[in-house]
C-alpha cells in the first residue's frame, strides 16, 4: 500500500515510461505509438542475466483508477504485466492505495528449458518492481501534480 491518491497512483503507473525511475532492471522504456490507452505501444530496454534485452510491450487492457495491463514480447519470451489499484482505508478518515504488480513470464521454443532455471530470477524481478514502484510513489510529491502525459 501506498500513502497516495489512486488517481495519482494510477496516472504514474499508466505512464510505462517511467519504468526507468522504479523498475531497476529497465535501462529505459520509449513509447513508439499511440496516446497510453490500449494498443499503445512501448520499447522497453532492461537488462536481466547479464544481457540486454528489449521487450515490445502493449497495452492490453487499460481502465481508469483500477487496471493497466500490458503484453510484452521478444523473440523467446511472453511477458504480461498488471497493475491494479483500489483504494484502502487506514485508519480513520485515511485513505491509502492498495498497489498490486504481477507478472506472468512465459518462454517460447528453446528458452523453454531455462524456465526451472531462471523461475526464481523472475520471482525476483517481480518483487523488486513492486518495491521500487511503491519507493518511487512514495518519493513523489504529495500532489494533483501527477498526471498522464498523452
């Protein structure tokens, strides 16, 4: 959970080219095309075991204040990517954002054989995500100043 607000939250997470500033795996992501809905497309460059890798992700699912999802894809990898947001309350008169990351990696051809080799990895990937997403969040202003830029 994050002390934000779920419109604030949301527009930041729906802005995949800020992956550079929590994501520590992403070198950078670029959009190629579209206004951030779905079928948007974006260029992401991370580095994972050692090597570069550039995934061509696309939105795939995209509803305001709740869901932003994504299909990723290399020549030996499919990535789905989902966000969502609910608001939560603590305490009294106190409303955080409930932040969920969840990603699905599935290897294609060869790469299959890495799967029980590199499962843990992506484990990994996943929670660090999530952590330098809710950091990033937290480090931001405090504001209506956090908004999509289309």
């Amino acid at each position: 959970m994050v002390d934000r607000r779920l419109d604030d939250v949301f527009d930041y997470i729906s802005d995949f080219t800020t992956t550079a500033e929590w994501d520590p795996g992403t070198v950078t992501t670029v959009r190629r095309e579209g206004d951030g809905g779905v079928g948007t497309r974006y260029l992401n460059t991370r580095r994972f075991g050692g090597r570069t890798v550039v995934l061509d992700y696309t939105v795939t699912d995209c509803v305001a204040n709740h869901v932003f999802a994504l299909h990723g894809r290399t020549p030996s990898l499919d990535a789905l990517v989902r966000f969502t947001v609910r608001e939560a309350t603590v305490g009294p008169h106190r409303l955080w954002t409930r932040l969920t990351f969840t990603g699905d990696y599935q290897f294609r051809g060869r790469s299959r054989l890495a799967r029980p080799i590199l499962a843990s990895s992506l484990e990994q990937v996943c929670d660090a995500g999530q952590h330098g997403l809710e950091q990033a969040l937290l480090a931001r202003p405090r504001s209506t100043d956090i908004r999509r830029v289309s």
